[in-house]
C-alpha cells in the first residue's frame, strides 16, 4: 500500500532509529485501528532502516487461542544472528513459581538482545500479544536506554502500553479528504475526477484499507477518470473481500476456508494434513500467495498468513454452517496427530461438536487444556476451558474445577455461583462429597460474601452430617458476622473431630477457624501456636494463613524485624502460589512495613496496589479494609480530611463499631466535628457490648480517644479502664496501625486530668517507638502536650525539645500535621512565633512564586530545580507557618511577613 500521509511519523522513526544507531535505544508504538497503515508505516520504517544498514527483524502477535507464551519473540530470536529461541525457555527449579522463571527467562533475553549490537526489533499486532509477551517487552524497554536497540510495535486502541519506559507512541488517524485523492491520484494517475475524493473519504471514513479496496473496485470498473456517480459499497470490509477472493478457483477458495478456520497463521504442514486433497495444497496456497491474499515470510516457509486479518475473518463469514464443523473437526484430528498444544486442539474440538460423540471429545479436549492452563498458573484460561466443558456436558466436576480455578483468579461470584449450583446438584443425588467439596471452595473471605457462604455451609451439613472442614467454615463465618460464642462453640467440635480423622485438611480448616475466634491481646501466645501449627501442615493455603497471622502477632508485639522477615517468606509463597489473594496479602503487609518505617509515600501506593487487586478479587470486605489501612496512614500524613470525606461515603462506615471508631478519630484528627460526632452518636451505644476477639481493644481505645476529644470523659475513663492492662502491646496490624497502645491512653489520661499517668504512659510509648520514626514523632507530640497540661517544674523545657524533634521528623517524612502542631509549641515554649525567620532563603523565595500562583513545576522550571524538590520545600514551609495549603501563602506575605513573631 502506497505511504500517503504520515511524514512525521517517519520522521520520528527515522530519529529514533539514528538515536539507537548512536547507543541511546529507544521504543515506539504506532496505534491505530484495523487498516490505519500501521503495517506501511513498519514497510516504509523497515525499508528506510535496511537502506541505512541496520539489522531488521520483524515479528506478529496472533489471536489464536493456544498460541504459546512469548509467541512474537520466539519468531523475532529465530533470526537475530547469534540468538535463539531458547532463551525463551527454562525448566522450573523444585518449589519456583511460573511467574519467577518467566522473570528468570525474560531477564536472560534482555541482557542477550542488549548485546547483540544494532537492531532494529518489529512487533506487529500486539493487541493479541500473550501477557508473558508484553512482560518481556517491558522489561526490554526499561533497558533501551544505553543500547543499541530500536523497538517499533502495532497495535490497535485503546492503548493498554503507553506506560511503556521510553516509548513514543505515534497515533495514526484516518485520511483526511486531500490525503484520500492524493491515494486516487497515485494509484489511477492524474485522470481521477475531482468529484471523487470527497465520495471515497465520506464512504471509507478515511480508512486507509477500505479507501485501498474501494479505489481497486473503482479501478477494475473503470469509473475514476468519468464524475463520481452512486457508488453501492458493502456494509462492511469482508464483502470487498469477497470481490478479490472470488477470483480465485472454488478449490483454492475451499482451501482458504480451513487456513481461516485454523487462525491468524497457517502452518502448513497442519493445513495439508485437514485438507481433502493433500497434495494439491501447494498449488492452491500459490495461487493465493499470487492474488496476494495469502503472504509468506521466506525466513520461515512453513508459515503462511493472511494478508490482513480482516481478509481471514471475511473468508470464515463466508463459511456455511457445515463447512465450518467439518473443517473444524479435521483440523483437530490433524493437531492431536501433531502433537499440538491442548488448548489449540481445544478450539477446534468445542467449534465441532455437533452430536454425543464431538461433544464427548470437546468436553475430554476442554479439560485438558483446562489442565494445562492451570499447571502454567494461567487461571483465567483454566477458567474458560472449563466453561466451555460446563456448556458442552453440565457436569458438577467441572462446576467444581471452575469454581476453584475462580477462587484462585479472584472471581468470587463466579465461585460462589457454581459451588451453589454444585450443591443443587448435591442435594439431588444425596453425594454428600460434592456436597463437601462445593461448601469449601471459597475460603478465608466472607463480609457481603458472608450469608451467601453461610447457606452454603448449612445445606452442606444437611446432607454431608457434621463433617470437620464443613464445620470449621461455619464457624469461621460466624466469627466474621459477630456470633462469636456460637462460632467458638463449633470451631471447638471442628477441632476435635480433625484431631480423631487426622486428616491435614480438616485439621488446616479448624486451625483457621480456631484462630478466627481467639483474641490476639487476651491470647497472643495461642495466636502463634495456631499461625506454626498451620505453616506445618504442608497445604498452601495453611501456609498462607500462618504466615499472615505471623506478621500481625508480631506487629502487635513490636518486633519489627520479624514481621519483616515474615514478609520475604509471604513473598516467596505467594510468587509459588501465583493467587490474587496471596499477592494482596503481601501487598498489604509491605505496605504496613513502608508506614512503620516512615516510607509513607511508597505505603500509599502499596496499599492503593493492593486495593487494585481486591477489586480483582471482587471482594467488598478487602476494598473496605483498604479504608481502614487509610485510617491510619492518614493521620501520619495529614490527609486525614480526604480520608474521611472518601471513608464517610462507605455504606457501612457506620455500621460496624470499628469503622465508626476508625472513622470518628480520623475526623477528630481532621477538624471534622460534625462526622467525628455522628461516629460517636453510633459507636457510644455499642461500646457496651463490643464482642470479644482481636477488634475489641482497637474499638475501646480508639473510642476512648475519640470521647476525650468530644468531651465525654465518662466514657473516656470506661474505655480507659477497660483497656490500660494493654498498654505494653501496639495496636498494629497490616489492616491498621495506630502505634503503641501506651500512646493513645496517655492522650486519654491527659484529657481526664490525670497528667502523671498520662506522662508515664507518654514516656513508654517514646521508649516503644524508637524504631518507628512517624509514631515516634506522635509520640513526641502527645508527650509535650501532655507535659504542658502538667506545668512541673522542667516540663516546658522537655515539652519544647520533644516538639522540636517531633517538628523535625514531621517536616522530613512530609507529617504536615504533626510538623505544624509541633511549631505551634516550639514556638509557645520559647515566646516567639514563627515569620519570616522561620523559614530559610530558598523556602522564602518559593513562598514568593507560590503567593505568585505558580505551579510546582513552573517554580522548579525557573529555580532549575527538580519538582520533587520544590514539593518538599512548599511542604516544610506550610508545616512551619502553621498553614493547611498552598492558597493561603499569599495572605501570610501580606501580614505575617511584616511583623516579627
């Protein structure tokens, strides 16, 4: 196809590809939809590059199902000189998960294409690029730079890549009208009539394909030179394919109709085994490759193509019903005969079955393939295949295969929907195994899942007896909805009928439920014999549950280093384990490491990553524990009004005592006096009656916190009462961390008056945050406050070296509230106020641009300084004015700067 109209675009990859030749590599993505021309800009790009000297490989993803991992790449390492497609491939050392040697392999390859000199690298299509693909092009692109490397790749919108590391993405548009008869002109001559340019451009759309077969329709009917007339053009592209295909003899079209039927690539040694004749197949594929339907690749002559996917889509369209099965089914014949992927088999089988006997081989090549997907961690494939095998044969087994391949992948209704119709099934026939099997397939997760798992527990028991593992989800299920006497009651009559049948099963299920109804502050030694008792048991998920209970007994103990080093263990399970819920987990506990160490952006993120992946999960209760992790990272960072703007729209954030006490304290923090008071209009009736177990302590002084700031010291002094024994543990966990219990009953006792207590508490808490810089600086904070309120004799000085180190580390770690508090008593300590001399030259002059109204970015433009920058200094001098935002800058210049504090 002629090039019209994209000069830029070649200027760009001619730029690209001189930077490459220079050792400064680089990546470009050329989008567009089908029949844009991405595929003549690659020629015009390839022929230019090839005229410069350079080293071209060309390569395409396709849409077959069963294609292999890295399918483009293995294409592209077969001709780089020097290379090969085995670097693609690698052995699983014992116990190492899919995702780990696929990183192991993609970093082999990168390093190898890094040292193979200048190349330029083409990846056409990759909108049907396999994920191992897209990963390994990554990689790639992170290490352009410093290379001699030019990656060019096609894909059509939207654009999932355009986060690429040094990618230029090149967005090809339709033809405008001039560009339309600029085609006409060089494709028939100057004689095209002036009144068709217009007729084409308004009936292609632009589109540089149908403008292509419009014009060679024009062409054969000789009507371009004559003024454009009515013009009957097809509905859609596979009808002007059809025009050239129809050229061809019916044996050669009959032919085409089973390469369109075995996908975007022919291997023809498949083809010619499917095909009634096999020896005339050669013939016949010439005959195509000279219409110019068909193209081939003389580096690979086993290989055959369409000329665009469209024109293989037209071709299957064109299939009669019965046609289409029978080459289906010799397609598939021909593949198990070679030896094929099960799943390339699989789609042939499922595409012809027709009767008993081809669905009975859909159903056996479903499950295969099924099999194979779920060896590879490829969940969302085992998903599929086993849907097509539920459609084909209804078979309770693969309800239940799916529903675990759902459970694994994070599509929890989907689950929960077969295990329901499995037990329908169960409770039909009297198979109390399926009835078992169907009740635990969902695990570890309840909140809105929760009634709906709970039926299925108690149909189960109707028809299973009181068996050990269905029992122990029940009572799990019960501790999460509150009944947390009846969920103790059967948890214990679970764990006993686990130790009589000795089964690691039943006992890994009562261990979970044991520990869902044993409270951490009144048993943490119990906690961590359940968390070692389940890692021991040898089932993945035991493992996964003990080690996640691990890291929050250690959290709650303060023992940093073991919750870390039990993070790096949970890391190395759940790249094993390849599930959603496992990486959530991790997420979460990073995330909490990142807040305890002062990392406080890299906790925002983690714990937003991890919120990405429990909508994944379609688990509300996961979402919802995001919120309660925000609880506590927004009182480090002072956004604690946008958490409880966020949190306040939550349904249930006042439903459940925790939330409202997380909620209402957060407000407290944040100024919000009217949502800090409704939380306690419905937390105070409930504290009364808190159920027992590891959130009752977090719910009391958190609600005692949140009564002393409203000015019920009542009840303040009731949770104070209820909770001081605990004052030596930290209210920490990957679901929320609030520091050392000795802090916020230290805040509790200052608020009734108790200033003695409330300093000795203060005092141990210092002591206990000494590894933890952000509650330290809390600590720091609530103390001098405190110190203050008692007025003994050296206590101010304290108080102002306290509020001091507090305002340092609260500037450092980006603290804007603890910072500002702190400043407000260095400066009543001392007797003077911070002004103008608070703040050093440089935060001086970008407090003059801010006043200005400028950007942070246009600020670090003109100081020639990084953004970055420029944010940490408007923060530190926010924190020290005392200010809550930037706007207010300009009001302080005009009065605060004139007088001195």
């Amino acid at each position: 196809m002629v090039l019209v109209g994209r000069v830029p675009e070649v200027v760009a990859l001619d730029r690209l590809r001189a930077a490459a030749a220079a050792g400064e590599g680089g990546a470009a993505l050329i989008v567009g939809e089908a029949g844009i021309g991405k595929s003549t800009l690659v020629e015009e790009a390839v022929a230019r590059a090839v005229a410069a000297g350079a080293t071209v490989r060309v390569a395409r993803a396709v849409p077959d199902e069963g294609a292999p991992a890295y399918w483009p790449w293995l294409r592209l390492l077969e001709d780089v000189p020097g290379l090969s497609p085995q670097l693609l491939t690698a052995t699983a050392a014992e116990g190492e998960s899919q995702a780990a040697v696929r990183f192991r392999v993609a970093q082999r390859t990168v390093r190898a294409l890094r040292e193979a000199g200048h190349l330029v690298l083409v990846l056409e299509d990759l909108h049907w690029a396999d994920a191992a693909s897209i990963a390994l092009l990554r990689m790639l692109c992170r290490e352009l730079p410093g290379s001699r490397l030019l990656v060019i790749g096609t894909l059509r919108p939207p654009v999932p890549l355009d986060d690429l590391p040094a990618v230029e993405v090149l967005r090809l548009e339709p033809w405008e009208a001039p560009a339309v008869g600029a085609y006409l002109t060089q494709e028939a001559g100057p004689g095209v009539h002036g009144s068709w340019p217009a007729v084409v451009h308004r009936l292609s759309g632009g589109n540089p394909l149908y403008v292509r077969e419009l014009t060679r329709q024009l062409s054969r009917e000789d009507r371009l030179r004559r003024p454009a007339g009515r013009l009957e053009v097809p509905a859609e592209l596979r009808r002007l394919v059809g025009r050239r295909t129809a050229q061809l003899s019916a044996d050669c079209r009959e032919l085409l109709g089973g390469a369109a039927a075995l996908g975007a690539e022919i291997d023809v040694a498949v083809l010619r085994t499917a095909a009634s004749d096999p020896d005339a197949v050669d013939g016949l594929l010439a005959e195509a490759l000279d219409a110019g339907v068909l193209t081939e690749d003389p580096w690979r002559p086993a290989l055959l193509a369409f000329a665009h996917d469209l024109v293989r889509r037209a071709r299957y369209d064109e299939l009669s019903r019965g046609e289409r099965i029978a080459w289906h089914q010799r397609l598939a014949d021909a593949l198990a005969t070679a030896g094929a992927a099960p799943a390339d088999i699989a789609r042939h089988r499922v595409r012809a079955a027709v009767d008993a006997r081809s669905r009975q081989s859909a159903v056996d090549a479903c499950r295969a393939a099924a099999t194979a997907a779920t060896r590879a961690l490829d969940y969302a494939e085992t998903i599929r295949w086993q849907g097509h095998a539920v459609e084909l044969a209804d078979d309770p087994a693969d309800r239940l295969a799916r529903a675990t391949a759902a459970y694994a992948e994070g599509r929890l209704d989907l689950a929960r929907s077969d295990c329901a119709a499995v037990l329908d099934s169960a409770e039909r026939d009297h198979r109390a195994d399926l009835a078992v099997e169907a009740a635990l397939v969902v695990r570890g997760v309840a909140g809105e899942l929760g009634p709906a798992l709970l039926l299925l527990c108690e149909r189960a028991l109707a028809v299973a007896g009181r068996h050990p593992r269905v029992l122990a989800q029940y009572a799990y299920l019960l501790a999460d909805s509150g009944d947390v006497r009846r969920a103790r009651e059967i948890s214990a009559e679970a764990m006993a009928l686990a130790e009589l049948t000795g089964s690691p099963d039943d006992m890994a299920a009562a261990v979970h439920a044991r520990h869902q109804v044993t409270d951490p502050f009144e048993q943490p030694d119990e906690v961590v014999a359940l968390a070692e008792r389940s890692c021991a048991l040898g089932r993945p998920d035991a493992e996964l549950w003990g080690r996640t209970w691990r890291i929050d007994a250690y959290l709650m103990a303060g023992d940093r280093a073991a919750a870390d080093a039990e993070t790096l263990r949970l890391d190395t399970l759940a790249q094993r384990l390849g599930w959603p819920l496992a990486r959530w987990h991790l997420l979460r506990a990073r995330a909490t490491g990142a807040l305890l160490a002062g990392r406080l952006t890299e906790a925002e993120q983690l714990a937003a990553e991890a919120r990405e992946v429990a909508h994944r999960m379609q688990d509300p209760t996961a979402v919802g524990l995001y919120y309660a992790f925000l609880a506590g990272l927004s009182l480090q960072t002072g956004q604690a009004a946008e958490y409880v703007a966020a949190a306040g729209r939550m349904s249930t954030a006042l439903s459940l005592p925790i939330a409202a006490a997380q909620l209402g304290r957060t407000a407290l923090d944040a100024g919000a006096g009217d949502m800090a008071r409704l939380c306690w209009q419905h937390l105070r009736p409930k504290l009364d009656d808190v159920p027992a177990g590891g959130l009752r302590v977090y719910v009391l002084v958190l609600g005692g916190e949140l009564a002393a700031g409203l000015g019920d010291l009542d009840t303040a002094r009731t949770c104070y009462d209820r909770t001081a024994r605990h004052a030596g543990v930290y209210l920490n966990s990957t679901t929320n961390c609030h520091g050392a219990a000795a802090r916020a009953l230290g805040v509790i006792a200052s608020r009734l008056g108790e200033h003695d207590t409330a300093v000795g508490h203060l005092d141990a808490a210092i002591t206990m945050e000494a590894g933890s810089p952000p509650f330290l600086a809390q600590a720091q904070l609530a103390q001098a406050r405190a110190l203050i309120a008692r007025a003994a004799p050296g206590d101010r000085r304290r108080a102002r070296d306290l509020a001091t180190a507090a305002a340092a580390t609260g500037r450092r770690l980006g603290m804007i509230r603890v910072a500002a508090g702190a400043q407000v008593l260095v400066e009543e300590t001392t007797g003077v106020r911070g002004g103008a001399g608070a703040l050093t030259a440089r935060e001086s002059e970008i407090a003059a641009l801010v006043a200005d109204g400028l950007a942070n970015r246009a600020i670090a433009e003109r100081l020639v300084l990084s953004e970055r920058t420029v944010e940490t200094h408007v923060r530190n001098l926010l924190a020290k004015l005392g200010l809550s935002n930037r706007t207010q800058v300009a009001s302080w210049l005009r009065t605060g700067s004139q007088r001195q504090y």
